[in-house]
C-alpha cells in the first residue's frame, strides 16, 4: 500500500471540554477528653462510612505535646483496644517534632510516607493528626500525597490550631527557605477540636492563637472584634470559657469563607484570610522562627493596620484600639527585624522582600488584605514601601510609648 503524503489533510479537531464539581464535605467537632474512652466521638466519626470491618488508624503526634502529655500514648492504645470493633491500630503513633521544625525537616515527611507504607494504609484508612498547626500541616501534606489522598482526621491541640489553621483545607511544608512552599489543598475528614489540650499550653502558645482570631474578626465581624476587646484580658489570663468562645466563633467564621467566597482553593490571587501574614511569615524566616506564627501574625496585623491609618482607610480612633487591643492580649508590637535592612528592598534580610515572596506564593498580581474599618477589610494591589517604612516608625513610636502602662497581672 501507497500512502500519498501530499494529498495529507489536517484534520480540524475541536478542543474537547470537561468540567465537573466536586462536593466536600466535613465536620468540625468540639469535645473534651476526646481519647477518654467514655468518649465515643472518634470511633463514631470513623464508623460513619458505615464499613463494617475496623478501620486501619495510624496516629502521628507532635513531640512537643508528650511533654505535657506524657501519658496520650497509652490513652490511644486504650481508646483503640476499646474500640476494636472500629477502629484498628496499625502501628505505634509516629512521634514528630514540634513546632515550625515539623515543616523543615524533609525527613519527617519521609518517615510518614514510609511507615503508611509499611503498615499498608489505603485511601479507606485513617491519619490521625495530633498537635499544633505545623504538625498538622505536615501530617496533612503525607496524608493528601500518600495514594494521592488517605483520610486524614485533625485533632489540633493548640488554639492556633483550633481557631484557624487546623480547620482550613491548606496543608505544606517548608521548602528552599520559603514558608509552606511544597503543599496541597486537601479538606480533613473531620476535625475534633478538644479544648482539654488547651490547659497546658504554655502561656505563649496560648496567646499566639488569639492572633488569629484577632484577624478574622478584623476583616469579617466587628462585633466579634468587640467581644475580643471586652475580654482581652479574661482571654490574657487563660480564662477558658472566654477562649471556647472565641475559637468556636473564628472556627465559624473560617469556615464560612472556605465555603463561600467562591475561592476555597486559591485559583486567584486574593487570600483575605492572610490579613497581615505576608509580614508575618517573613517575620518568622527573619527571626529564625524565634516569633511563634501567631506572634509575628500580631506584629503583621499591627504593621497593616498601621498602614491602613496612614493611608486615609481606618481612622485614628479604630487604629489605636486595634492597637490597644493587641498589647491588652499581652502582644510585643514591634521587633528589630521589622526596620533591619529597610531602605534596601531587594536586600534578602529586609522585610519587604516578603512583600514579593507572597505575590510569588500565590501567583499573578500583588493582593494585599487591608482594613477600610474594624470588621471590613479591602483588596489592594498596590503599596508604597514609603509609607510603610513610616508604618514601621510609627509603630514602634506607639509601642515604646505603651511599655510602661501596658503590662498587667493575672489575679489568681
């Protein structure tokens, strides 16, 4: 047979389109005591796929709890044996370390991919997160990659965690010097906020989540910033009622945006939810993570409100009382790094430069979260590094001047 390549046409292929949704769907559960055996939260939720065999359970838990915590370990093994008609524990918990050292460390990735493998996790088996919000964003990171997704449950046990950063769908790691650079948009099965936990945290972490809930409000609900000013010092000095109270409400209000302001996965460039982060996580790389997240997200929300006020959006009044408000929590406002290397903006240790690695993180043109006024925030695409400079002066003008009358006891 003759093929006569001249007489060759091209064929005219039309592009062929797709598209489809997908509904996600989970819950988040506020409990006390949540591996107390008299507690059956957790095997419920698990029994809700309504399999009949025991669930393969694998549990990866932040080192630095067990120091306040030293008997969970044999409280999971019990709740499992308990359980066993639900829930089967495949190995021991995987013990990872703490804090932002969880999300640097390639080889605690590693040694959770390796151990779902060898105990023979599938996309029907559960990852038990059990920790702080980094922890929780490695675990979530293993979980969303190992089978391109095994069920991931979040038990966040710190307020940061259970306010914000555990009841969210972001997961990642640190990579090449750049927060959270590696990382997935995966939602949890569930989330079990068990506020147990929250006693004892330590008095930083304990204040460094209220942070977030700071932010929230700002930008969403004048009314709940207001309740947060009114009892900044109840929630300063560990008062837990005032605290369910306020992870319950920023929980809710987090959870509202994820689900409809129409970008859950960021497929645009605005994040409104990262109110004063892009300072923060710079703060965070140029203190050698000295600044917990939550404490540089103070510093970044004081540095914009700062800048909102100069710029004619937020008056003098409301500025000042944010401000207030932030040192009432127990806050420091300002730090050296914020003015080292500030006149040279492509320098690696100047702040600014956070500026272009948060236009880089989430692609396409510079969006920026300000406040308009307590409760509204607004979207802009330009700043002036000026201005910000004298956002970072005045700012520690204001923070100098408070030192003296802005320290405060706890009446026990």
């Amino acid at each position: 047979m003759v093929i006569d390549i001249r007489r060759n046409t091209t064929l005219n292929l039309q592009p062929i389109r797709q598209s489809f949704s997908v509904t996600f769907d989970y819950r988040v559960h506020f409990t006390n005591g949540v591996f107390d055996i008299k507690n059956p939260l957790l095997a419920q939720v698990i029994a809700a796929d309504r399999e009949t065999e025991p669930k393969k359970v694998l549990a990866v838990v932040d080192s630095g709890l067990l120091q306040s915590r030293r008997i969970l370990l044999k409280q999971i093994a019990t709740y499992c044996d308990f359980y066993a008609k639900r829930i089967k524990q495949v190995a021991e918990p995987i013990i990872v370390a703490g804090g932002e050292a969880a999300k640097n460390d390639p080889n605690e990735l590693s040694k959770i991919h390796q151990i779902i493998d060898e105990v023979g996790l599938c996309r029907h088996s559960y990852l038990l997160g059990i920790g702080g919000g980094a922890v929780l964003d490695l675990v979530g990171y293993a979980a969303a990659t190992a089978h391109r997704g095994i069920r991931l449950i979040r038990i966040p046990t710190t307020v940061l965690a259970q306010n914000d950063s555990g009841v969210g769908v972001k997961n990642g790691i640190n990579a090449f010097g750049k927060k959270n650079f590696l990382g997935t948009f995966a939602p949890p099965y569930a989330v079990l906020n068990d506020f147990n936990f929250l006693t004892s945290l330590d008095d930083r972490d304990w204040r460094s989540g209220i942070a977030e809930a700071v932010k929230v409000a700002l930008i969403k609900d004048a009314d709940f910033f207001g309740y947060i000013a009114t009892h900044a010092h109840a929630l300063g000095c560990r008062n837990l009622n005032s605290m369910q109270k306020v992870i319950y409400r920023c929980a809710q209000l987090h959870m509202d945006h994820i689900a409809n302001n129409g970008d859950p996965f960021e497929v645009g460039s605005s994040r409104p939810l990262d109110f004063g982060h892009w300072a923060a996580h710079k703060l965070e790389q140029l203190t050698h993570y000295r600044l917990r997240h939550g404490e540089a997200v103070a510093i970044g929300i004081a540095l914009d409100s700062t800048y909102s006020y100069l710029i004619g959006l937020l008056s003098r009044l409301e500025w000042q009382r944010i401000l207030n408000t932030l040192l009432s929590l127990g806050f420091v406002l300002y730090v050296p790094e914020l003015s080292e290397k500030m006149t040279e903006p492509e320098h690696p240790r100047c702040l600014f430069r956070g500026l272009s690695e948060f236009r880089e993180h989430l692609g396409g043109e510079l969006t920026l979260t300000l406040l308009q006024r307590i409760g509204k925030g607004i979207e802009v695409h330009e700043v002036d590094i000026s201005l910000f400079r004298q956002s970072i002066w005045l700012l520690s003008e204001y923070y100098n001047s408070s030192l003296p009358a802005s320290g405060w006891e706890c009446l026990m």
